[in-house]
C-alpha cells in the first residue's frame, strides 16, 4: 500500500480561542516566531461556526469563556467526532475542570502563567500527534478503498492467506484449484498494492473491523 507523500498533506494549524484579545494575538505570536500556522477565534460559537471535520492540526482553548466554556466545547467536538488534539488552557481556579477535559480527551492542559517553551513543546507534541491520527485515518481510507474493490471469492482468499494458510490449504478449504488460488492471491495483491505478505496483513489488521475478524 503506498504511504502519504508530504504533498498530500493538508495544511496544520493550531486553532487557538480564547475571548481575550491581548492573550489570543500574543499566543499566536508566539507560534508565528516557529513557523506555525495559526487561526484565532473569540468564541467557542464562532470557532464552531467555521469548524471543518477536514481541518488538521491541534486546537488550544481557554476553559473559562462568555457564552460557551472550552470544557462544553470539548463535549461538543467530541460529538462531532473533531479528530484535532485539544490542549486547554487554564487559571489555577479552574484545574479540576481541566482534569474534566482530560478525562474526556484532551491532550494536556496548561496552567497560567504558562511558559514560552511550556506553551510550545505541548503545541508540538499535539501537532505530532495530530500527523499521526491524519496518517492513520489516511492509511485506513486507503485501505477500505483496496478491501471494497476485491470481489467475494478474492476477500475469502486474501482472508486465509493472512491466517496462515498455504495455497494448497486454501484451495482445499474453498474447493478449487491451486492454480485458480494463485489467480486470486495475485489480484489480491495487485489490487491492495500490497508487496509483500507482511504488508497485506497490516492492511487487514487497520480494517480488522470491517472484515469481520477477530
């Protein structure tokens, strides 16, 4: 299965909302000095009004917002299925509630005053985490994309292969020809691009669900 180049990448930035000006542009600010794309909201509303399953990145929310507070609009991403990791930020009052937030997903929070390099190494490790969850969900389109194109009988064959099973046993196990086993292993291959058996096993683990396997 051939892998994501760096082109097919969608552009990474750190959502950042918060209702205070000063600590939104200063935030932001801060990850420009690292080449980092940024997006400012003032509001969870807003930010919610624009938000985009698509979008990629990390999001960094302060707790304690007018209107809609960053714990209620972790709840509501999470509904949304948001694949973004979430960082918030918080006052030294609000911390059980950014416990709260961990519990429910969120990657980390910080406490204010927070530091420069506290601030970076965890938008960082947030957006590694991020290019991890886009590759991840990339490979698995991918590879529902292949598993969908094999007809039944190929599916059936590519199933025993992966357990193990000689093209003898196969043939044997589905009542046909070795010869006709070795048809369908090749389109097997040449259609999920898999170059070795090792790889088409990754394949059928990302879609284990979906296959129906144990």
């Amino acid at each position: 299965m051939t892998s994501q180049s760096d082109s097919d990448h969608p552009l990474q930035k750190v959502y950042v909302i918060d209702d205070d000006l000063s600590a939104r542009e200063s935030l932001c600010w801060l990850l420009d000095t690292e080449d980092i794309e940024t997006e400012a909201f003032d509001s969870a509303e807003d930010f919610l009004s624009r938000w985009s399953g698509h979008w990629v990145g990390c999001i960094t929310v302060d707790i304690r917002m007018p209107g809609m507070s960053g714990l209620q609009l972790q709840e509501e991403l999470n509904a949304r299925n948001n694949r973004m990791p979430v960082i918030v930020l918080t006052g030294h009052a609000d911390v059980p509630v950014a416990i709260r937030a961990m519990k429910q997903g969120a990657f980390d929070f910080l406490q204010k005053p927070y530091s420069d390099d506290e601030l970076l190494a965890c938008v960082k490790g947030a957006l590694a985490l991020g290019r991890e969850i886009n590759r991840s969900e990339h490979e698995k389109s991918v590879a529902a994309n292949a598993i969908e194109s094999l007809t039944e009988r190929e599916r059936e064959v590519m199933c025993l292969v992966v357990d193990g099973l000689t093209n003898k046993a196969v043939a044997a196990e589905l009542g046909i020809s070795e010869k006709t086993v070795e048809v369908h292993r090749s389109r097997v291959m040449e259609k999920t691009a898999a170059s070795s058996l090792s790889e088409l096993v990754r394949i059928c683990l990302i879609l284990k669900d979906r296959l129906g396997r144990d």
